[in-house]
C-alpha cells in the first residue's frame, strides 16, 4: 500500500494570491486543515493550513510560551470575541502567500511512499496532513501536488474497513 493509494486526488489548491478569507471557506465547506499553495506554473510553494493561521492570531502574550519563556498562567488575558472578530477580518483580505509554511520546512511524500513511512511521517510533522508530490526531471524546485494524505484519509481508507461489518453479516 502507498501514498497514492490512500491520498485525496485531486488535491484542492490554492493560488498564491487567493485570499484567506476564500481559503477559510474551501476548507470549511470541504473540511480539511491544509490547502497546498501553488504558483502561476503549478509548482507547489508551500501549506496555508489552520496552524499558521492560528498562530498568527494569537496575542504575542502567549506566543511567548513558544520562545522558551513559560506562562503557566494566562488569566490576565481577557476573553475579547470582537478583538478576535476584528482581527480575523483583517486577515480575511490577504493573500495566502502571507501565511503558508514553505515547501522547504515541510514533510511530504511521493505517490509510491510506502505506508508505514507515510504514518511515520504523519507521526513526525505537526501538520496533520502531507502533500503527495511529484518531482518534475529531477528537479526539487519544480514539484507538481497530485494529492493530499491526512490521518482521516488512513482512518477511511485503512482502518475502517477493518471495523466494516461483513455484507449480510447477523441477518436472519
């Protein structure tokens, strides 16, 4: 079993100009956490996923936390809906570019990955799902997204029919 037999096919992309705002919708309305960014040609240019999107909402108070500082206790910091409101909207207009994580600081595989080295490189990166890319002649910065596997996909694919009552199974 492989990448390409477990993988969602075609992969839904994004062109680097979309706007977050649109992102957030495709990934609502499909439910899924990453969309691969792509450029004019179609060479994959990285992930806009709800990580980073996230990130880049939090107040700096807590991302500090991530910095080697610990804050153990955030009650200082107030519940503000409306900050948090108005800040996404003033997300929701820029482009994606603003917000991926770039090819080179991710994990992905090829189409013939092998299975337990595709869990493993879900069990190693922190996006939850891996672009399934192909390297065009050779070269590493022209790679086409044929496809997206994410633990749902395993889970669907893999582990459900595992669980999958036999056909006609306990009728009498």
């Amino acid at each position: 079993m492989t990448a390409q037999s477990i993988m969602t096919s075609p992969a839904l992309t994004l062109s680097s100009n979309d706007k977050v705002l649109d992102a957030l919708l495709l990934m609502s309305k499909h439910h899924i956490h990453n969309l691969p960014v792509v450029d004019d040609q179609g060479c994959f240019l990285g992930l806009f996923g709800m990580k980073r999107l996230i990130q880049s909402l939090l107040p700096n108070a807590i991302k500090l936390k991530h910095h080697g500082l610990t804050l153990t206790n955030l009650e200082f910091m107030t519940d503000d809906p409306d900050g948090l409101v108005q800040d996404l909207k003033a997300v929701g207009g820029h482009p994606v570019k603003d917000f991926i994580v770039e090819e080179k600081s991710l994990c992905f595989c090829q189409p013939d990955t092998p299975f337990y080295e595709l869990l493993n490189l879900l069990y190693q990166c922190s996006d939850h799902s891996l672009p399934v890319l192909i390297v065009e002649n050779n070269h590493q910065h022209s790679k086409r997204v044929v496809g997206m596997v994410s633990a749902w996909d395993i889970l669907d694919k893999v582990a459900l029919q595992v669980f999958k009552p036999e056909c006609g199974q306990g009728k009498s």
